[in-house]
C-alpha cells in the first residue's frame, strides 16, 4: 500500500530507511543505558564462550575433526563447565555450544560439516546471483535473511530451538527458487 503512495522506488526506499533510522534513534534515546549494560555488563558470559569455544575446538581436535556424534555436543560443555556430565532433574536444559558451526563440526565431523558448507555457499551464491539479476526489494530478502543467519549462528545458545531463524531460512530459499522458476520459464 505504501509503494502505491510514492512513485518511485527510490523515494519509498529513502522514506523507509529514514523512518527506521528515525525510530532507533527514539528507541536509543529511551532505553540507551539499558542496552549499554547488555552488551558491557556481561564479561562472565563473553569470558565463559571463549571457554566452550576452546573446548569444543579441543574436543574436534580430540577426536581427529570425525565428529563425537550428533547431540553429544552439549554434553562434552555441560561437563567442561561443571565437571559433571550428570545433568540435575531440576535444570530445563544442558548447554549448547553457543555456535552453530563450532557444534555441526564437533557434532559430525569434517565430513557431515562439509555439506553444510557447501549448502551455506550455494545459498550466498545463489542469493547474489538473484539479487544482481534483479535488483528488486524481493530480491535483497535472502541476502537479509543470511546476514541475520550469519549473525545469530555465532552468537545464539540456541539455534536448533528457534524455529523463525529456520523459517526464514525456508523462506529465502523459496524465493530463489521461485525467482529461478520464474528466469527458467522466460528462457524457454
């Protein structure tokens, strides 16, 4: 509705990104000390990743980058950072590894983490090529939707569970795949 408003698309994308820019000043303004604290205040938490990503880099070096076996993961962090592997009935969950990517090699090994790489790879390629063929606001949503993969698989303590990020995923690969349709369809 907003584009039918505005002509061109230039002017729809400037008002967008202004107003955006407009609303996260506002939001910075109102709850800027707090957000200051999420990302400062928190050096037992960075100082307790770099742990568990020194472990699990260990325990793939461990055991020769073949992989400990799918899920077991969890378990080799739980114990680095308790010194138990015997998790109380009382607690919800063990600990992730905190990166996907770290988790999918010490979970398979180099050889189930190399389809994934080359999944990841033909997405970005896949996602640029779209984007350069069309220069659509369409067609940037897959590039989005990675960046945001890219930054909350290096972060999240937990991936597997937060099933939007999959979605989103779901989403811009069907619509590379619809855009590759729609070019194969004019071709013939």
């Amino acid at each position: 509705m907003l584009y039918k408003i505005f002509n061109q698309k230039i002017i729809f994308f400037f008002g967008l990104v202004m107003s955006t820019l407009l609303a996260a000043c506002v939001f910075l303004v109102q709850h800027g000390a707090q957000l200051t604290t999420y990302f400062t205040g928190k050096t037992d938490s960075t100082s307790q990743r770099a742990f568990m990503y020194e472990t699990i880099f260990q325990l793939c070096k461990e055991h020769y980058f073949l992989g400990v076996g799918i899920g077991v993961t969890p378990k080799f962090v739980f114990t680095a950072l308790y010194g138990t592997s015997n998790i109380p009935d009382s607690m919800q969950r063990t600990m992730s590894a905190h990166n996907l990517w770290l988790s999918n090699l010490s979970d398979v090994g180099l050889i189930g983490f190399f389809p994934f790489v080359l999944l990841v790879i033909w997405f970005i390629v896949h996602a640029m090529k779209l984007y350069v063929q069309n220069k659509q606001l369409l067609a940037a949503i897959p590039i989005c939707i990675l960046i945001a993969f890219a930054a909350i698989s290096f972060g999240s303590s937990s991936i597997f569970e937060m099933r939007i990020v999959w979605l989103g995923l779901g989403l811009a690969l069907t619509i590379i795949s619809l855009a590759e349709q729609k070019r194969d369809l004019q071709i013939t």
